[in-house]
C-alpha cells in the first residue's frame, strides 16, 4: 500500500470512528424510546439521506419526526429552538450552524459532507461527522447519504449501501471512477449482495422509455447533438436505421449492437458501469434513474413523495414520481432551448445565466450543470445561475473538476461574497449556492468574479 493510500485509509478510519460516536448517541435515544427530530436537505442527496436514516430507525422499532427544507437558515433554527426534542439529527446540512445547533434543547448529530464554516471547535452535546474535518473530500468522495450511511450501517443495516449511492448519484458523485468513501460503501454493497455491477449502455432509463426520449434525457455521458434535443434524437436513429419510438428491449441483439456501436463513435465513455441495486425493480433499479427520480421530486418540491419512495412505496408514491419526472424533463428541455438561444453572460473569469421564468427557476443548478457539460457554454468558467426571488436573487454556482483543479473554490467564493453583501452562501468547490438582495446583484457578480480571479492567481 503506497504512503498516500495508507494516508487516506487512516483518514476514512478516523471518520468511521466519528460516525461510531454518532450511532452510539443515536442508540442511546433509542433506547430511552425518544423521537428522533430529523432535519434534511431538499436535493436528491438531502431526501436520500433523510431517508437512509429513517429506514434505520424504523427497523430498529425507533420514532421519527422529518422535516425537509431548501437551506438550514437561522429562521429554521429558531424554530427548532422551540421544539422540546431530546435528539436532532441534521443530515446533508449543519456543518455551517454547528455553534447553532449546540444551542438546542436536546443532543444533535450532524450528518454532512459540504465544507465546514465555524466547525473548528467541538460544540457539547453535538456529534459531528464531516469529512473535511478529516482531510476528505466532501465533493467528490462521499455524499450527504453515505455520510448518514456510516451511522446507519453500525446498526447492520447493510442494505442501506443502495440508497447511499442515490444521494451520491443525485450529488454527480457517480461520474467516472467511484472514489473514497462512495467506493468503501459500494464496496461493502457488493460484498453484502446489496449492489451489482454491469456492463452496457448509460442511457437514461433506457428501458422504459422511447429510445429518442432515453437519449434525449442522457446528459452524461453527454451526446453532442442529442442530449437535450428532441429533433437531434429523432433525427440520429432515423440515419442509423432505427424507429424513434421503439424501446431498447424490443430490439433485435443486431440493432443493440447497432445503435451502441453508433454511439460508442459519438462518445466511447456512453459505454460503462451501470451500478444497480439488486432487490429492486425497474425503474429505481438503476442507481442513475433512482436518483434522477428522486431529484425530480426535490426539484417540484415533492419532498414527501420522494421520501416515500426512499420509504419503500413503489406503488402511489413511485406513480407519482414518474410523473413528476415527466415534468422535470419537460422544463429541462425548455431551459436548455433556452440557454442555446440566449447563452452565457461573460465577465473576465466567470460568466452567469439569468431568468425570471417561473418555470424555470426551480431547475437553474441543473441547468447551469448540462450546459457546463453539454457544452452550451463556455467550459473554462465556473457559471452562476441566477434566478429573481424578489427581494432576493437566488444563485446556483457550477463548474468543472478540471477547473478546481486550478484552485477555484465555489463554495468558499459564494459564502465570502454573499456574506459581504447581506446574503448567505456556501458549498463545495465545484457546486455552491447563495441568496443576496436583489439590489446587490451586481456587487455581487463583480465580487465573485475578482474572488475567482485570486483564487486562480493563487
């Protein structure tokens, strides 16, 4: 084992020891019969870890109160300073409120992988897991679910090593290798059976829907002239010879072989691991879909449904999903019709996107995340979505590895410059988010922009 590896396995060693803390104080207020206050964040990796945690508690006869919100803000805390709770558990949040959180009523463990802010000192009565307390990777390593997931798999609960790769997946932490933690959980769910690997074509629900709809929905890999376009796709299965509307079930071995060798010389990386989680049917099979699912149950602010899903409700709640994921695929195919017509804004080292459109607005992060890889827009800029929310502007920022790995931190450029204009913002390196006054819009870009500038520089 090389210096570097052994490095990280003392580091991964140190967080599994901190999440052994965490479930040792979560037994114990199982035990006493007391209901655990779960807080979580609204994203596929918020409800995946929400639900990672109430499955635990479940199976163990335990109680549970869940509550799913956009930010942990200090109006949320206040309220949850009111509640006479013995136990908080904060899950894909909290590493930014640690002081906060020490300030309630009951114990607290935080469950989160973003970077942390005032975490430099313990706060009494609350266990805090985090992987950048330990010179991990939060962005790329583990997600908010795989974090909750150490906890959770203390209890054996070993078949919860499915839905931590959802939140992961739903957290783009399943582009390209599995690293880290994520490949330490996915690992353990091979060897549990929990999780199998194969081989094939990484389409978006790829045997559920019509293959131009399949492709169309396949933003990564992505497919340059059909990703994201309905008459793209349509028009390369009618050159290859394929009908538009069949699924990828009912081809012959020869058109399979056919369409992939196709799309194998628009993109060889179309071709890869698909992760699966073996007890479960189509379409919360494929890791990929499930996340994608759950996404769009965040993203129409279905927490309930998504979490329901989590929960085990493949039937009322799993129709419902679909169909909001109808509706998500929809509006993304109008936001990235709207972006090729309008483009980026550039400034000297960031550029930004704006809407007002209600529709649209919910969706910006992801928006800014296909262009960057579709190629919309310029790949050699991180990219802040803007959207109006009168009287604030919220913000999506998004760029690429390739770009942190130039010393661009989002997270920390979003928190310093929203917090210098009466905003509040964070996040990780390569994905953050911010709320400031409206009337700051521009202060804001400019600061963001000169932030960018240094961290470059550096």
């Amino acid at each position: 084992m090389s210096k570097s590896s052994k490095n990280d396995a003392y580091k991964q060693h140190s967080l599994l020891n901190r999440a052994e803390e965490a479930y040792k104080l979560l037994k114990k207020h199982l035990d006493q019969d007391n209901v655990v206050r779960i807080i979580s964040h609204n994203d596929a990796d918020g409800i995946s870890a929400a639900g990672v945690i109430c499955n635990a508690i479940a199976r163990e006869n335990g109680k549970f109160h869940v509550t799913i919100v956009p930010r942990l803000k200090s109006e949320v805390l206040d309220k949850l300073s009111h509640e006479k709770y013995e136990i908080f558990f904060f899950c894909d949040m909290g590493s930014a409120w640690t002081k906060r959180i020490g300030q309630l009523k009951g114990e607290a463990i935080i469950a989160d992988h973003h970077q942390t802010i005032d975490s430099s000192e313990e706060q009494e009565g609350v266990v805090h897991i985090n992987p950048h307390l330990f010179g991990l990777d939060g962005t790329r390593d583990v997600s908010g679910s795989g974090v909750t997931y150490l906890v959770a798999r203390l209890m054996n609960h070993f078949e919860l090593a499915g839905l931590a790769m959802v939140g992961a997946f739903g957290d783009m932490q399943g582009n390209g290798e599995i690293t880290g933690v994520n490949q330490t959980i996915l690992q353990e769910g091979l060897n549990k059976g929990v999780l199998e690997l194969k081989e094939g074509l990484k389409i978006s629900f790829l045997n559920d829907e019509p293959l131009y709809k399949a492709l169309t929905y396949t933003y990564l890999p992505p497919l340059p002239g059909i990703s994201g376009d309905l008459d793209g796709s349509r028009g390369f299965l009618e050159k290859i010879g394929l009908s538009t509307d069949i699924k990828f079930p009912e081809l012959s071995n020869e058109e399979k072989d056919h369409l992939k060798e196709a799309l194998i010389q628009i993109n060889p990386e179309i071709l890869g691991k698909q992760y699966m989680i073996t007890a479960l049917k189509p379409p919360l099979k494929n890791i990929d879909d499930y996340s994608s699912i759950i996404d769009a149950c965040g993203k129409n602010k279905k927490y309930g449904v998504g979490l329901s899903i989590c929960l085990g409700d493949e039937d009322e709640s799993l129709t419902k999903g679909m169909e909001l994921l109808k509706k998500y695929h929809e509006i993304i195919l109008k936001g990235v019709s709207w972006i090729k017509r309008e483009g980026s804004r550039e400034m000297d080292h960031i550029q930004y996107i704006y809407t007002e459109d209600k529709d649209i607005k919910g969706f910006m992060g992801t928006l800014a995340n296909i262009s960057l890889d579709i190629g919309l827009i310029n790949p050699n800029k991180p990219v802040l979505a803007l959207s109006r929310m009168d009287p604030l502007i919220k913000v999506s920022g998004r760029t690429t590895l390739k770009i942190t790995e130039k010393g661009v931190n989002l997270g920390q450029a979003m928190e310093q410059a929203s917090n210098s204009y009466g905003g509040a913002g964070g996040g990780h390196t390569v994905a953050a988010g911010a709320v400031v006054p409206r009337n700051n819009q521009d202060n804001f870009l400019n600061l963001v922009d000169d932030i960018v500038k240094n961290q470059l520089a550096e």
